[in-house]
C-alpha cells in the first residue's frame, strides 16, 4: 500500500497523544503531529499554510474545547474553537482534497429512543459545549468535503485528565464518593478511538473507485453499558481500592452544565462499514490501569 500521510490538529490532548503512542505501529503511515501552540485551528492562514506545505492525505482533527461546565460561562471561546475551528479545517480540507476525519460526542443527541443511538436520531444538543459540537458537525454536513465524525463519549486516558486518573486519584484519598448512577452510556478508550481512526483511514485510502461512500457520521465508544457510579466501582475494583461509591442524581450533583442521562450508542454502522471490532469497556480499563499502574 502506498504510504499515507496524516497532519494531526490538537496533539497535546488525550486521542492527540494516544495517536502519538500507536504511531509505531504504522510504519508505512506518515504522521505530523501539531499542538495547539504550534497549530491553531482557528488560524486560517497557519492551517493553510501547514496543509500547503504537507499536502496530507488525512487530517485527524484531535482538538477541541472539551471543558464542559467551563463552557457554560465561555461560549464564544466554545464556539471559536469547536465551530470556527472546524469551518477552517474543511475549507481548507476541500481546497487541498485532504480528508477530514473529525470527532464529535454523544452530547449532540440528548434524548432517550429507549435503544441505542443511531447516528441519524434527531439532535436535541443542550448546552453551550453540546450545542457547538453540533454545530462543527453541521459544519461539515453541509459542505461538499470529504469527512467522517465519529461520535463518541466519556473518553478516558492514560494521558490528560479523565475519570479514571480522577477516579484513581480520589478513592485513595477518601472513604466515601458522591457518584452520579442515572446518566447511562459507555465509556471509550481514546487508546482505541485512536487505532480505529487508523484504520478507517486505511480502508478509505485502500478505495480506489468510491470514497464518497465513507463519508458521514460514525457512533464509536467501547461496547457494554454502565453508568458512571459502576464505571467508579469498576475503576475501584481493578486496584484494590476500597472506597465505598454512594449513588446520587443528576441534579443531586449539580453541574453548570446538562448532561444527557442516555448516551448509549449504536455502533452497528462502524461495524458494518469499517470492520471494527469493539472491546467490552471493562477490558479496554483494565488494559488502560494497567498501562497507569507502570508509570
Ligand atoms: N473527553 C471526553 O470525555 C469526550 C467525550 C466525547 C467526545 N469527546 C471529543 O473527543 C475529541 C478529543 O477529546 P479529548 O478528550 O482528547 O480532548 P482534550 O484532551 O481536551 O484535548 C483537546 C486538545 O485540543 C487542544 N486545543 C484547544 N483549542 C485548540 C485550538 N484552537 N487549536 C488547536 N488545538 C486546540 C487542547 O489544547 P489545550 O489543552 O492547550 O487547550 C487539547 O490539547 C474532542 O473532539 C471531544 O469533543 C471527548
């Protein structure tokens, strides 16, 4: 296979720093990482500018603004970074025929089809973080640019801040935790979000008659279902930890911002379409602590 090249946007971020891990792995794929210091995605003439220069054939867009409470009292650095920033990757993606693989978040549909989500469920977005992932994803649902989103939700690392370093951090500290138990959903390795972005990058470069035909939304978080009181549990559980997990509501606990109670997706479409087989979210922690547990 000739050799791809991939310009990653946001590298300093969890799925940014999980490509830069696995890029070993694909000798044959060409990456350049860029951070938000050395790449602004709202930088019109410096994403041009760098796409000038690398001509890559894939654009893995890691950045975004992910504070999700902080949002609420940030809306147009929110809006900057998540609709902006993405308008200036597809244009500039569409001049240069560079793909645009994009990652969007569960957040965009908040509602409950008593089933999993599908990708072309109606998008009730609340909130201000929620409403301008949305919006990126409009963005590039409406212009002629080749693009896929994958959707996905409560992505965790062995790099940046996350639940699970929280969750590992806190329970050692305390005896009791106040855990929400009413949002459902599942959670996502960014380790694996980020080897199934590669390889749906191969199987589109692999297509040599229709490309088009991969464009689109794409629902990905690990398999299973919990809720974010047993997915603590479960964190506690693999290292021994014995603080006790108290189950509270949504609004017992509070946050600026909304978050939806069913995040549960349906990922039929990722499946069927790219071939990827989807881990249970209990191995992909284990494997994730144990990663933390060696460092
Ligand atoms: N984390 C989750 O639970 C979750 C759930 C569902 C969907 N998602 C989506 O998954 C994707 C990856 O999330 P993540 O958890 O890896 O996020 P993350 O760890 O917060 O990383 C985002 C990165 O984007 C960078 N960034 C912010 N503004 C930028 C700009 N203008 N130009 C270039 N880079 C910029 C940030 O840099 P600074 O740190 O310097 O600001 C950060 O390194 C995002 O699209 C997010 O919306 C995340």
């Amino acid at each position: 296979m000739k050799e791809i090249s991939i310009l990653v946007t946001g590298s300093g971020g969890q799925l940014g720093q999980e490509l830069q891990e696995i890029q070993s792995q694909f000798p044959k794929i060409k990456f350049k990482f860029f951070n938000r210091a050395e790449l602004d995605i709202t930088d019109k003439k410096a994403v041009l500018e760098k796409l000038d220069l690398l001509s890559p054939d894939f654009l893995i867009n890691a950045a975004a603004y992910t504070a999700v409470d902080q949002a609420e009292s940030d809306e147009e650095k929110a809006f900057q970074v998540n609709v902006t920033g993405v308008d200036v990757l597809a244009k500039a993606c569409q001049v240069k025929q560079t793909w645009l693989m994009h990652v969007s978040s569960d957040y965009v549909y908040h509602h409950n089809p008593e089933r999993p989500l599908l990708e072309e469920d109606e998008t009730l977005a609340q909130g201000v973080y929620a409403r301008t992932k949305l919006k990126g994803d409009q963005v590039l649902q409406n212009m002629d640019v080749d693009y896929c989103i994958l959707r996905t939700s409560w992505v965790y690392s062995s790099f940046g801040k996350n639940f699970v370093k929280s969750m590992g951090r806190l329970g050692r500290d305390r005896e009791v935790l106040n855990i929400v138990s009413d949002q459902i959903g599942t959670p996502t390795y960014a380790r694996e979000l980020a080897l199934v972005i590669v390889q749906m990058v191969q199987t589109i470069q692999a297509e040599t008659s229709n490309r088009k035909k991969y464009r689109g939304v794409y629902n990905y978080s690990n398999e299973g279902v919990t809720n974010w009181a047993e997915f603590a549990e479960a964190i506690f559980k693999i290292q021994g930890i014995t603080c006790e997990v108290r189950k509270i509501t949504t609004e017992e606990f509070g946050a600026p911002a909304p978050r939806p109670k069913w995040s549960l997706l349906d990922k039929s479409k990722i499946k069927e379409v790219f071939g990827i087989e989807i881990k249970d979210w209990k191995e992909s922690l284990k494997s994730c602590i144990n990663l933390l547990n060696q460092s």
